[in-house]
C-alpha cells in the first residue's frame, strides 16, 4: 500500500483486533469518512477498538507521564502502524448514566447557566446559583475556626449555605411510599426469617445486624415488639456501634431500604430486587416540591414570571424563544451562551426536550445526540470526531439535519470518522471504507475503500444494496380483529384514540419524539399474550455474554457434566471452575484512580477464565473454552449431531441465527456488543415466549441493508404463525413492507401527540399528506 505523508492521513496497518484481518487502511484527515459494512463485519473494532482506542491510550499516557512515570497504561490496540492521529473525541449510543438525579440540564450544562441567570436577575433574590441546584442542601453550622496570621487566633464562626434541594424528597423529585407488609412477616421472630427483603435471609450479614443489634430480641415475634422496638427496628438513627465484635453502622431497616435500593436508578437494579421494590414501594410525586426536585425559596423568585422549575419544564424550543425575549445587557455573554445552547437542541431535533427530563431516560440515539450539543459551538480544529450510528431513532426528515451537522464540523477542519448503515449519510462522505464481506470470522477485511461513486459501481455487498428500492405488498394482510385505544395522554399525546390491527405486520412511524413509544408502550401493558422488546439496555457485568444471557450456557454445562461424569459448576467461570487467580474474568484488573483501569491478561490461565484442570474434560473432542469461542453457526452444526448432540442448545441457538446473530461468539462479552446486537439478542429471547402480540422498537437499529431483508422474513413467518407484530419503526423498508401504518406527529413534542394517518401504506403513498408519506413516496418510487 502507499504510505502517504501522516500529516494528510490517519495510516492504520496490521489492524487484528477482535475479527480484523491484518487491515490496512488510509483515512483523509479534514474529510467526512464513513465506515460501513454488514453487522459484525469489524467496523467498530477498526474504528473504535483500534483507532479511538489508541487515541485515547495515547492522552491516558502522556497526562500518566505528568504525574508518575512508571505508572502502567493502557495496552495498544492490535495493530502493527498507526500513525496521523489527533485527538479523538468519542460519541457512542451509550445511554446516558443510571444516576437519578441527572436530568438532561445538568448532563449538557444548561441547568448550570440558568442558575446562574435566576440568581442574577430572579426576584425576589435568594442567593447564588447554589440556592437553584436541586442537588445541593441548605446547610448550617456554628464552630471553632483556628487562623494562621502573625500567631495563633481561635474565632468562632458561623455559616450558611442556601441550596436548592427539596427538603422532603432530598432533590430527587418523587416520594416514596413503602408497604411494611411486604418488608417482614410480623407473625414470625427475626431468627425464624421474618425479614423479606432481598439478600436478608436468617444467617447473612444483613441479618446479623438487627438480630445482634440489642435493639430487639432475635426469638421475639414482630407482632409483639413494644414500641419502642418497633421504632428501633424499623426507624433509628443511623449509629456507629460494635456487633458481633466488627464495628458496624446500625440504622433502620426503612432508611437502609432507602439509601440500598431507593436512591439507585430503579432500571440499574437486578431483576429480583427490582421485582422487590415494584412489590414493595409505591412512587408519587413529591407533595412539597410537586415534582420539581426545588425548594420553595428556589421556585418563588422569578424571571418575568417564569421560575427555574417553570423553565426546566418547557419543551425546550419553548425556552429557546423565551431566552431570546430577555433583554438584559447585564448578563449579555450568558444569554448568549444560552441562545447558542438551546438553538443546538433545536438544531439536532432536540427541541421536544425538556431540561427536567431524567437523562436516564432517553434512548440511545437522544443520548449520542444530547452528548453532541458540547461540540457544535466548539472552537477546536483539528480533532478527530467519532460517531456511532449518529441517525439511530431518527425519522429521515432527521437525517437530514444530521447530515448537515456532520458536515459543519467537518467544514471547520475537523476529522470526521462515522460507522453507518444509512445510505443518506453514506451518501455525503468524502471516502468510505466498506468491511465484510461476510459478520464475525467471514467479515475483517476491507472490501473497499474510495469514493461514494466507486462504492455503488462496486460488487460489494454495501454497493449492491446501496440504492435498493423496496415495492409496496400488492396484497396486504386482512387483520383478525384490533386493539382499541382510547384516549391515550401520556407525555405529549393528545387525547389519541386509534385501533391497532391484529394478526398483521403494523408498523407505527412518525419524526423523533412524535409520540409513538408513548402510544404502545404506554397503552398495550406488558401481560398475559403481549412480548414487549423495547430499546432498555442489556443489564450484565463483564463477566456476561451470549451463552450466559440467554441460558444457553445451562444445556451445554449439563452435557460436558454428563459426558465426563462430573459437577455442572465446573464448566462455569463463575462458580467452581474458575481460574483462581483471576476469578473467572480472563484478566487481571489494575485501578488506577483517576486514570482508567488497566487491564492485562491472566498469566495463569491465558485469558481462557477456567483452571487447568477443567480444560481436561472433553465434548466430542473439545474443551468448554473452544466451545465458547465457537459462533453461533459453528455451535448449531456441533451441538446437531453425534455425542455433542443437544436440542436445548440448538434451540437457543437456532433463535439467535434466526435473528441474524450467526456470527456472535458464544463467549463473547456482552460488553463488545452493538446497541442493534444487543436488541437482537433480546428478540431471541423473546421468541421463546408464548405471546399473540409482539411489541418490537426499532429491531433495525445496527442492521445493514442487507440485514434487514433477514428481519423483516423473521416478522413475516411470526406474523404468519398466527402472531401479532407491532413495530415502531423508521426504516424505509418496513414501512414499505407492513400491512398496515400508523403515523404520528405532524411534529415533535407538542406539535405531535395526533395520530395524522392510519391505514395501508399505498394510501399513505398516494396521499403524501404527512412527511413520512413523502419520503415513503420516494423510496418506492
């Protein structure tokens, strides 16, 4: 290959990380690059496990140099050259934090400026922009404080610091409401397991505290507690105190419930403590703060009589215009940076928002999206830019948008580095690298690399499918009968009533925040008859992947067991055949404070997470480690016939093929999977699910054009099974392909929440009346 001067190109050669096959690529520095290819053809492991990757590692290095020289960092990615890098600035759909208290404000910043505004020109005053921080208490306190200055000089102070949390719900904008009842089994004594909290059994630790506490009498039944042992079990204090010889924190079994499970993110709990807290807990919104997180001082000084809380609440082209109607040349700059601030929400297709909505909440495109208003007003040149499927979740009115946006920070002297399925967007870049040509051992090299021309000219599996066309079904399915709903507000609809047709292929469509999760998720309940797969992410540690997520790791431990005459728990990196130096992980982790966390392989077991000893034992000729590295195609031939033969297996597996996850590792961490992946990997799940009415959103998220033909056979032999599917959905191809369409806007927030068409997709066609009907119209031609 032409090695060219580094200072034009970003040179990657020898690139053999993940399934990469010594891939050697030159990327135009200052142009818009688009990697595409099939899923699990290796883009990401290019993009962002090599080169991001080593960006990163090189910044780790250089701030680690500062500090300590001999201090490890992080390894090299697998490649041979990789040269011409600048700075790299990540933004992948990694949904934004689980934390509770983060509202799309404080993750942009927003909320930092406005309280400043509120403290400068809100009446009456209350104080600094610490009285409007939901997150900060009002504090006081009185004490001794020895000054330094010419001698020694003890004063007596006193302070005060006014924030702007609500005191009752502590800023967290909810009360809640804990049904004793389901806490204990008052008939029975602490000894005999009255508590029914999760992870309170009669001998833990948990239970240790109350029954050795002397608060209370471990033999004594709940129902007989005087009461003040009642207070002291259920309510006391928090208090420093000595039990069973460990000095330990003995508090209430309510305020330990609290601050255990309450103050977490309910979704970032496991499934039998959030099973637990829906049981036991009822949430309302705070009756002080009415929702607002605020304090009363905060919410009773004004701006034009709007107040902080007021503001987070409008949508946020509401506030745009708002902050544009303020004249106050006192605080011009910050105005100005608020201006900027909102006009970029508008601008990505934000402007639905609100400042007040949990960041925990929105999707993995609105998060990518939220995280890229930092960088629109940047003044940096010169950096690479790297972007994960930056149009998940958008209508292609929104691509559009988005494309202009790619190409502004592109324009300005940037790297723009983007893995893409959307030909709209392939469409605009300066170069592209097509990888594949298959997913996982058959993906890893470079198929193509130039121009968006040379792609379409080209006998790639991207360039074939790159001006695909889909027809509209001459013979739509006749429904068997219709789900009513009637009436549905939730969030921005309004007042929607509209029935959704049974036994077909419906497909329930509109712009980004038009309304469409609202109406389904909102009105069809999960339940009895209904298999609900929603864009919530995959919960598991990094010692989770595909063979332990979807219980295909049971059948295959039990059949090594049963062929070698030995425990299930051996063939487990989690339980007993675990390497015992690394515990089952494969690597050894070193924390290095407020650097990142290195990580290096296990010497003793060489990565492969189980002792030696297990790797003796056999299947039809392998050992477990081989087994988990095999794809999910090679472990359906293998588990097909012959003394590996194994039905409960395959028909793990041949659900995650039918969902065209073929190519996925059995092994591999759950952690390397993509956003569309990770999906997938739920549908396959699901399938096994006795249901009449599938729910899915947005399947296609992460699928190749090419992918998408296999999806949408999947939801045709479901629906011809006699199955219900119902798919929020913004692809071109399945609206084109469905029965029956239901489209929502005509905007977003509230210019949406109206159902502005339902019926057969050729009407929607002809009519062009919405915009989801023009662009239909010029996608079937």
């Amino acid at each position: 290959m032409r090695i060219a001067d580094s200072h034009d190109l970003i040179r990657v050669h020898g690139a053999r990380e993940n399934n990469l096959k010594n891939v050697s690529v030159e990327i135009p520095k200052r142009r818009l690059t688009v990697f595409t290819g099939i899923s699990g053809s290796g883009k990401s492991s290019l993009v962002f496990a090599t080169i991001a990757a080593e960006s990163q590692r090189l910044i780790n290095e250089t701030y680690s140099a500062f500090v300590q020289g001999f201090m490890p960092t992080l390894a090299r990615p697998d490649v041979d050259v990789l040269d011409g890098l600048t700075t790299a600035i990540i933004v992948d759909q990694e949904r934004m934090g689980g934390n509770p208290r983060s509202t799309v404000g404080t993750a942009t910043d927003a909320n930092a400026l406005l309280r400043i505004l509120f403290s400068r020109l809100g009446q009456p005053h209350v104080g600094t922009p610490k009285a409007f921080a939901f997150n900060i208490p009002s504090a006081r306190g009185t004490g001794a404080v020895t000054i330094e200055r010419g001698g020694l000089k003890t004063e007596r102070r006193t302070f005060t610091i006014v924030g702007g949390m609500c005191p009752r719900c502590e800023g967290m904008g909810t009360a809640s409401d804990i049904d004793l009842t389901q806490l204990f089994d008052r008939k029975k004594s602490l000894a005999e397991g009255a508590i029914t909290v999760p992870g309170y059994n009669a001998g833990g630790w948990n239970y240790r505290l109350y029954a050795s506490s002397g608060f209370v009498d471990p033999a004594k039944p709940i129902r007989d507690y005087t009461e003040q042992e009642r207070q002291d079990f259920l309510y006391h204090e928090p208090v420093r105190m000595k039990i069973e010889g460990i000095n330990m924190t003995y508090e209430g079994l309510v305020p330990r419930i609290q601050q255990s499970f309450l103050s977490r993110d309910q979704d970032s709990l496991q499934p039998h403590i959030r099973a637990f807290v829906d049981r036991a807990v009822t949430f309302t919104a705070c009756p002080d703060c009415r929702g607002t997180r605020l304090s009363e001082a905060a919410r009773s000084s004004r701006v034009r009589g709007i107040n902080i809380a007021d503001a987070c609440a409008m949508q946020i082209s509401d506030l745009a215009d708002w902050v544009r109607g303020l004249d106050e040349p006192s605080v011009a700059p910050l105005l100005a940076a608020l201006r900027h601030t909102f006009d970029s929400f508008v601008e990505i297709g934000l402007g639905y928002l609100s400042l007040d909505r949990p960041s925990g909440t929105l999707s993995g495109g609105e998060a990518q999206r939220t995280r890229m208003i930092r960088h629109l007003g940047s003044s940096l040149t010169d950096v690479t830019y790297v972007f994960d499927e930056p149009t998940t979740g958008l209508h292609p009115h929104d691509v559009t948008r988005m494309n202009q946006l790619l190409l502004r920070l592109r324009d300005k002297g940037n790297t723009v580095l983007v893995v893409e399925h959307e030909p709209d967007v392939i469409e605009i870049a300066d170069h592209v690298i097509d990888l594949g040509p298959g997913a996982g051992s058959d993906g890893g090299t470079v198929c193509f690399q130039g121009t968006v021309e040379g792609l379409r000219a080209g006998d790639t599996l991207t360039g074939r499918h790159l001006g695909d066309r889909a027809t509209l079904k001459p013979k739509p399915r006749t429904p068997t009968g219709q789900l009513e709903i009637r009436h549905a507000t939730q969030h921005n609809l309004k007042d929607v009533s509209v029935d959704v047709p049974l036994g077909v292929l419906c497909v329930v469509t509109g712009v980004a925040g038009s309304g469409k999760s609202s109406l389904i998720h909102g009105s069809i309940p999960n339940g009895a008859g209904v298999v609900s797969i929603d864009q919530t992410p995959i919960k598991g540690s990094r010692r989770s992947n595909p063979a332990t997520y979807t219980g295909l790791l049971d059948p295959i431990r039990t059949a090594f067991a049963k062929a070698n005459g030995v425990k299930a728990a051996l063939f487990s990196a989690n339980s007993e055949g675990a390497c015992p130096v690394c515990n089952g992980n494969g690597v050894i982790y070193t924390e290095l404070g407020y650097l990142e966390t290195v990580e290096s392989v296990c010497d003793e077991c060489d990565g492969k997470r189980f002792e030696a000893g297990v790797l003796e034992y056999k299947l039809a000729g392998r050992d477990i480690t081989e087994v988990l590295a095999m794809s999910v195609a090679e472990a359906l031939s293998f588990f097909g016939s012959g003394e590996a033969r194994t039905p409960a297996a395959r028909a793990v597996l041949s659900r995650m093929a039918d969902v065209g996850l073929g190519y996925l590792r059995l092994g591999q961490p759950l952690t390397t999977l993509s956003g569309g992946e990770r999906q997938r990997l739920k549908l396959a799940i699901q399938m096994a699910t006795e249901g009449g009415i599938y729910v899915l959103d947005e399947p296609t998220s992460g699928l190749h054009l090419a992918d998408v033909e296999q999806l949408l056979a999947l939801l045709d032999r479901l629906v011809d099974a006699g199955k219900s599917v119902i798919v929020i959905e913004h692809h071109l191809a399945v609206m084109a392909h469905a029965d029956w369409i239901i489209d929502l806007g005509p905007g977003a927030g509230h210019d949406g929440g109206r159902v502005v068409f339902a019926g057969l997709p050729a009407d929607l066609v002809a009519a062009r009346s919405t915009l989801t009907g023009q662009h239909l119209a010029g996608y079937v031609g």
